[in-house]
C-alpha cells in the first residue's frame, strides 16, 4: 500500500521517498547540519509554505534528489503519524 506522511499545512511525501525526520532544534546544534541545510537552501531543495516557526524537517528523493520539507509538527508527531500509530496522540 502506498502511503503517504502529512507534514502539515496540506503538504504530504510519499512513505517510500523519505530518507529521514529530523528535529530541527537538534539537528542544528551541529554545524554539518546547519552547512547542509544551507547548501539545500541554495540550491532550491527546501520547502516549506507556513508562517509558524518549522520544528521538524523530513528528508526525502525525488528522482535521485535530496529535499529538505520543513514542518511545523514535532519530529515525534511525523514519526507517530509515519508509524500510523495516532490513536492516542494530539499535536
């Protein structure tokens, strides 16, 4: 079955596409995060269409592409709606 992550603000990344789901807060205490993060920035890779500060970032290939979508919602709300596991969960 080909599933899909809401990531918030009406914006989905197909299951089979993501690389990973990173917290935005500790993911950019390191500088190498921060430098790729950058590097994505420049090159047009990063989304992300709210006015909410992201908290959260997904990871995903597109067509042998690396794209950073920045979300709102926790790194932990993603990984319980990736897991399918919402039944007792509320961002």
């Amino acid at each position: 079955a080909l599933m899909y992550l809401h990531v918030g603000n009406k914006k989905s990344v197909r299951g089979d596409k993501i690389i990973g789901i990173f917290d935005l807060d500790t993911a950019t205490v390191s500088g190498i995060s921060k430098d790729f993060i950058n590097r994505k920035q420049r090159d047009g890779l990063v989304e992300y269409d709210d006015e909410d500060l992201p908290r959260s970032f997904v990871l995903y290939d597109d067509k042998g592409k690396s794209f950073v979508k920045l979300s709102r919602i926790s790194s932990v709300g993603l990984k319980i709606r990736a897991d399918g596991n919402t039944d007792n969960y509320s961002e």
